[in-house]
C-alpha cells in the first residue's frame, strides 16, 4: 500500500495507447501523457487473430522463412540473353497473350491493357485493325493468363505475345530462369501504355528482327553479365531501381558495349542498337524484374513459408503470392489509385488503378524498399528524403530479414528490407509500399504522374487465414 500511495504522490509520466479520449482527459488534469499510436493485430478480426496465433513464434515457419531468405541471398542472377517469348517462356503458343498482375479476361481489362492486347494482337499479325482485333480477343481464341504463372513479368500492362523480345535471366544458383519484356523507352507511343500505331508496331518488328540477334549475339559473347553485381552497384549511384534506373542502364551500356562492337553485323546496324540501350534511361529496369521474378521463384513453394513471393496489379486487382501457398494460388482484392504527383494538367480522375508487375523489384528487396539511396526521385514521387528514409525503416517492421547483397548507404549501408512477412503486415497494420509510374486511364496515353501504392490489405488477410489452415 505504502508504495502504491508513493508512486500516485509522484510526478506521474502517462503513455496511453490506444484511443486518444484517455490521452485528451489526462491533459484536462494538468498532466503530460505521451499518446502511442496502436491497433490490436489484424484489426481484431477474431479469425485474423487465430491464424496469427496459429503462425507467430511458429518454429516450422521461421525455419522455412529463413531458408527462402537464404536461396533469396545465395541467388546469382545472370543476363544469358534476349529471345522471342515463343522461343523461352513457358507455355507461350501463337495465340497466348500475356498480361501484368493476376489472371483478368478482357473484357474486365482497363483501357490501356485492352489497347496493349489490341497492339499485340496487329503485331503478330492476327487482326489488321483495331475492330478485328477486340473481336478476335472477345472471341475465346486467345488464351489470356498472367506473366508470373509462366516465369515472367512485364511493366504496366505487362502484355506480352509470342514474338515479342524478353530479356533471360538464369538464376545460376538454382537453375531456374525469369523472363520480361525489353523496355520500349519513355513517352506516350510505347505499347505496354496501350498504344498500337504504326510507330510502335515498327518498333516491335524492329526489335524482334534486328535488335534480337545483335544483342544476343553481343550477350552470349560476354559470357553472361552479373545482373546481381550491377544492381547492388546501381544502389550506391541513387538508384533505387524501380523507378529510377538511370544508374543501371548506363552500367548495363558499358557491359554490353565492347560486345556489340565486337559482333560482325554491320556498323549503322550496330549503332542503332547502341542508341536504342543508351538513349533510353529505364532500359536495366526490364533486367532487374527478370532478375527479381528468378530470384523470388526459387524460394516458391516453400513448405510452412509465410514470405511474400510476387506483389502485382493488372489496373482492376491487386494479388500477391505467398512461398508456402504454392506457385499457383493468387490472393487478391482491389487495385488501388496510386498516391503521387501528376504531370501538368492531370489528376488522379485521369489514372488508371495501380497497374504492373515491376513491384516484383520491391518483393526482391528494390523501389520502396529501397528508396533511401534515390533522393533525386523523391519529390518525383512526393515527398522528402526525410519521408523516404522513413518509408524504408517501415518496411523493415514488415519483412523477415535484410537484402546483404544490397545495400543503403545512409543507413550505414545496412541491408534493404527482404521477405515481406505475412505475419507481420497483419500483426503491425503496415502495408509494403511501392514506387511506380501512374498510367492514364485511357489507351496510349502513357504516363501522367508516379508515386506510392500499397496493397489492399485484404491480400494478405486472405493469405495468413489460408496458410493457417495448412498448419
């Protein structure tokens, strides 16, 4: 009793957690009190509360989520060339359209991946226009599924036919391979923002019958390039690689260059090839993903693994997929709009919901994760350098260990956060963040603006009642 009376006759020093009421009724009474911000884990959801419990100090699932992060850490990424998808990707066939995020139908598509299918389906020569080629995609001839479900992801729209070029990436460790799509360049006219005119429809054709021997050619000459060594490089030149690849793309030209001149294809036609790589500053971004989807698959269908392995979008849904869930099971829930900033004459009425499968670079430890080492992207994205160094602690509060292999300089070079936890995005309420570009809501419009997205949380409600049912 003596002690109780001494602690309330002393300066009383409150925290509160919870609802600020209490915190606001001590202040009333003269006293300080500090107010802590807190939700109980999964919002209370009783159900969401049992999976957890089911999961949380869970040995089996610690030691499966340690050996993912131990493939994901010992992974050699490696660039063995550029091909038509039809030659390399999995399950592709003359009538396979392939499209960003988890499988949509068409006629469910936004209005620039239907443009992207449209495109597609001109340049592979199945319909000669526009009319035909929504009636041919409508017509249940195409087979439409998503690039991650055939070892390959795309940006925006992610739409990908069989004779379009991917970049292959071999994990050498694990003797598995990702594939994406090249990156056609910036502006309005490229066909993963829904464009299908002349100019990008000769583009297409100028890759697949030009560009596709002499950087293979010039690839397969190199031996293969370290695409893990140029990534953790690029992080230390203010790439955060998602959208910022300036750092990467010119390290990637300075590899590949000595190679291209020492092909024996003609000098305007080596040229050309050049300037395509070095005038385009996104260019390694199309590598990176490669890399990251061959990196993440190698840790797929771990059993007990409760770490993220693809975080997409295709512009309607939102899915990601969970190691111990298996390659083939999507949890979803709705496409958000992306918080950013917009190009001059534009607003968030214009976008398209977030949209691609390049978060695959965030999934890997990239982009948000990441985006303490690119402050000159920061205002791009909205906000300060201050704001990013905080969005990257954040995501450490949400994954199960640290990237080594790549690094933060301004954080004493620790490792980026890796393994996006199920667990703990329901335990802590705080969602993986993403940098990206924000497309218009319209065909061929391109890019409007970039910013950050989160998942819905619903994704990973879905995924920790399910996991939990398998324990």
């Amino acid at each position: 009793m003596n002690k109780i009376n001494e602690l309330f006759n002393s300066e009383l020093k409150v925290v509160n957690l919870g609802m600020d009421l209490f915190k606001e009724d001590i202040s009333l009474q003269h006293t300080d009190a500090v107010q802590v911000k807190w939700n109980p884990p999964g919002g209370g959801d009783p159900k969401l509360i049992e999976a957890l419990g089911k999961l949380q100090d869970n040995e089996k699932v610690d030691q499966a989520n340690d050996q993912a992060l131990d493939i994901m850490m010992n992974s050699r990424l490696v660039l063995r060339g550029v091909a038509r998808a039809i030659d390399v990707v999995p399950g592709m066939t003359p009538k396979t359209i392939l499209h960003a995020g988890p499988p949509i139908k068409f006629e469910d598509m936004p209005g620039p991946m239907k443009g992207a299918v449209i495109g597609a389906l001109i340049f592979e020569g199945l319909a000669e226009d526009p009319d035909k080629a929504v009636e041919l995609a409508t017509s249940g001839e195409i087979i439409f599924d998503s690039c991650h479900d055939h070892q390959m992801v795309g940006a925006m729209t992610g739409v990908t036919s069989a004779n379009m070029i991917v970049h292959v990436v071999q994990n050498e460790t694990y003797g598995n391979f990702g594939y994406s799509t090249i990156h056609e360049g910036s502006g309005y006219t490229v066909q993963r923002y829904g464009s299908w005119d002349e100019g990008v429809i000769r583009r297409l054709k100028w890759l697949e019958s030009e560009f596709r021997p002499v950087l293979n050619d010039a690839i397969e000459r190199s031996g293969g390039i370290d695409v893990g060594a140029t990534i953790a490089q690029a992080l230390h030149m203010s790439d955060e690689c998602h959208n910022r690849n300036k750092a990467s793309s010119i390290l990637f030209y300075r590899q590949i260059l000595p190679f291209l001149l020492d092909t024996d294809y003609d000098k305007d036609v080596i040229k050309r090839v050049s300037e395509f790589i070095n005038s385009n500053e996104h260019y390694h971004l199309s590598i990176t993903m490669a890399a990251s989807k061959a990196q993440l698959d190698a840790a797929t269908g771990i059993e007990h693994c409760s770490i993220v392995t693809a975080l997409s979008r295709n512009g309607s849904e939102f899915g990601i997929k969970v190691s111990g869930l298996g390659k083939d099971t999507w949890l979803t829930g709705k496409a958000q709009l992306v918080d950013g900033l917009f190009f001059p004459g534009y607003s968030q009425a214009d976008s398209t919901p977030d949209m691609g499968d390049s978060s695959i670079a965030e999934t890997a430890g990239l982009g948000g994760f990441s985006l303490g080492n690119a402050p000159a992207i920061v205002q791009f994205v909205g906000g300060t350098v201050a704001d990013a160094l905080s969005y990257v602690k954040k995501m450490y509060e949400v994954t199960w260990s640290e990237n080594k292999n790549y690094t933060i300089p301004f954080l004493n070079f620790r490792g980026t956060p890796a393994g996006v936890d199920i667990r703990k995005v329901i335990e802590t309420g705080i969602l993986p963040i993403i940098t990206t570009g924000i497309a218009h809501k319209e065909r061929g419009k391109g890019q409007i603006g970039a910013g950050i997205a989160n998942p819905p949380m619903e994704c990973f409600e879905k995924a920790i009642v399910k996991l939990a049912e398998k324990e």
